[in-house]
C-alpha cells in the first residue's frame, strides 16, 4: 500500500484543480502549484451590499494581464444586488467580450453537481454513504471504502489522471469518445493510494465511481439524471452533461498549452469532455452557474434541510492537506469561511464561492487552465483579486 504522503507524486500538469485552498490534482500530479489567498476574516464582517464598481473591474484587468490568457467574466452576488464585469476575448486573439450567456466547461464544479445526485440518492434512502464501493462497482482497488469516503477523497482509490499512458493516450487524441467503463478498468491496474480512511488524495476515480452508482441506482444514463433531478428543476436551461465535443453556442474558445508539440497556446475547444465524465464532464453559462450557486449555497429545490447540513458538516478538517479552515468534503470545500469548487481542465477554468458571513457569492469564467507566473490557474486568481476587492 501506498502512504498517505505519497499524495504528490509528479510535477507534470494536466487537469488541476484548487478548490477552497486545497490543493486539489485531477488529472496527472498536483505539482508545484499552491492556491490563491483568500481575504483574511474579521469578526466585523458584514454583509457587501455596496460594490466599488472600478476595483471589482480593476481586479478582472489587472489579473488578465498578468495572467495573459484570452478573457473571463464574473458575478458578484450579495442580497443587496450583483455586478457583472468581463476583460478581454471569447477566443485567442479575437475582440469579442465574454458574456454570461457564453457556453463553457466547468471541469470539477461538476462534482458539485454529481455529489448532489449522490445525497438526493442517500435523502430518499437508496443508497447509503456507508455502503462500500465494491457493492456497485466491482474489483477495484480499495473497494472496501464507502461512498461518503470516495466523495470526500479518503477513499485511497487511485486517480486514472496518474496513469501516464493513459493521460498520453488522450492528448494523442483528445478529440476522441471514452466511456466510463474505460476508463474505471484503468482505474483496477491501478495501486491503491493509502488505506481506506488514512489519507487524503484528490481522485477523479472517485467520481466517475459516484457516477455509475448514479446511473445503476436511478437506471437512467448520467446525463438524463442531470437532467431530470437539477437542471430542469432549477430552470439551468443552458446547462447539460454533453454527449459529444461540441459546445452549444454562444461558447468561448479554449485556450491550453497541455499536449501541445511545441509549448504554445493551442485551442482545446473541442477537446471531449467524457474524459473527465461525472467529475467534470458538464457544459453551462454564467447565468445557469448562478442558479446553481444559489441551490448548492442553500440546499433550495435539491436537497431539505437535514441533507443540506450534512453536505455542510461533511467538510474535512483532516487530514493534511486538510485544516481546521481549509478542507474538503461531499463534492464541497471550505477555505476561511468562503465555500465552493474551481474547475480546471484543458482550455477553461471556472470559480463558484460563497461566503455566509458576507452573504456574497463569487462566480468566475475563464477560457483558459493556463497558470499564472504564481502557479494560480486562472479563476482561483481573479476569485482572489474580486475577493480583496471586497475587503
């Protein structure tokens, strides 16, 4: 068995995601790249209710130029009112400014949405968050851990994200198909990470995971599931789990330097996204991310009460890199107050917090997972710009 402290083990990039502080890996290794800061709290806090309209716009500009990639567009919500600021392009080179209305990939904050799924299954009492994995997914490694353990990443299951061969094999070809069974017989060549519970390991396995015990449960392929239990409900008419590599337009055009022959900026717009599967497979806009925040944020049309204090209470504050304010939990991190997920994957980066004690909800698009000179991806760095812009 592996160590807990063998959690990072490569510096090569793919899929990275920094959620809430964590220094989250989906694909390939967690590298050298630490998260944005976050705005230190004060018992004063209070509700923002007036925005500086300027240093909200500011933070957007400044960290495009830093950052150079092609655009990006934000919300600020808080119960007095929202901005709206966008910066740049729709694509590399291009004059268009980003809309809320512009189609994008929303990597990991589909674990948001996949772990909902999950608890709405646990809130009507057909499966259980003790269950072990092996009692719907057969033979993999560490299949003793249960579902409230590969939801939280303690499960040690190994991320097919680590596989080189696998990961090459996609970036050979990224515009092609993967099924989920795929891509979990990889997963079973596959060491476990650490013991059931004796570690933490950012994982994408333990998605796809949830996602076929989804589909197993309800019998309904993942993307009717979507469907039906979130995006219909909420009235998330522009949002869908896609079944092809095309974006519905509007959509911005992805920016990635991951699998390029010579290290520069190639568009990954039509890189296929069934590589991710339910742990970052879905397509939206700013405008549906909006009525997600709000139903994730409050549990409201998703989950009652019980259910949604459960996701709340379910954040990790061990162990390491979990701390008692920085963790992780059911598809939900935590990081001094602010909660939420980022979502990285090649050519989009995507940010959805919220603050209770500012009653603020933060919402960043970019088109582009290019890192900043800081190691920051994209969104993770204009969350922390709009973030101070409150202060």
């Amino acid at each position: 068995m592996r160590t807990p402290q063998t959690a990072h083990r490569r510096s090569r990039r793919l899929f990275t995601t920094l959620a809430a502080g964590v220094a989250l890996c989906a694909l390939t290794a967690c590298g050298t790249a630490t998260p944005a800061p976050a705005p230190t709290r004060t018992a004063s806090a209070a509700p923002t209710t007036v925005f500086d309209d300027a240093a909200l716009q500011a933070a957007l500009d400044d960290t495009l130029e830093a950052g150079g990639f092609p655009g990006v567009v934000a919300r600020v919500i808080t119960a007095g009112g929202s901005w709206d600021g966008a910066a740049g392009a729709t694509e590399e080179g291009g004059s268009t400014l980003p809309t809320a209305k512009d189609h994008t990939r929303i990597g990991s904050v589909t674990k948001t949405m996949t772990a909902t799924l999950l608890l709405q299954l646990v809130e009507e009492g057909e499966v259980s968050l003790d269950d072990p994995v092996s009692k719907y997914v057969p033979e993999l490694p560490n299949g003793e851990a249960t579902l409230r353990q590969a939801a939280d990443m303690t499960s040690g299951i190994p991320s097919y994200t680590l596989d080189d061969m696998l990961v090459d094999e996609y970036l050979a070809d990224p515009t092609r198909s993967w099924t989920t069974a795929e891509l979990l017989d990889d997963v079973r060549t596959l060491e476990p990470s650490f013991d059931p519970g004796e570690g933490w390991e950012y994982s994408d396995s333990n998605y796809l995971v949830i996602g076929a015990v989804i589909e197993q449960v309800t019998g309904q392929p993942l993307a009717q599931a979507f469907e039906e239990r979130l995006f219909a409900p909420l009235g998330m008419t522009e949002t869908s789990y896609p079944t092809t590599n095309a974006l519905p337009e509007p959509f911005l055009s992805g920016s990635t330097m991951q699998g390029s022959p010579d290290g520069d900026p190639q568009d990954a717009t039509r890189f296929d996204p069934s590589f991710t599967g339910a742990a970052g497979g879905v397509v939206s806009t700013l405008d549906d991310l909006e009525k997600w925040a709000h139903a994730l944020f409050t549990g409201d049309g998703i989950l009652d009460e019980k259910t949604q204090q459960l996701r709340r209470d379910s954040i990790l504050t061990s162990p390491l890199p979990n701390t008692p304010i920085s963790g992780y939990g059911i598809g939900i991190a935590n990081h001094d107050g602010w909660w939420g997920h980022t979502g990285e994957l090649p050519g989009y980066s995507t940010a959805v917090f919220h603050d209770d004690d500012l009653d603020t909800t933060i919402i960043v698009v970019v088109n582009s997972d290019i890192a900043l000179d800081s190691g920051v991806a994209p969104a993770p760095a204009v969350l922390a710009a709009l973030q101070a812009a409150l202060r």
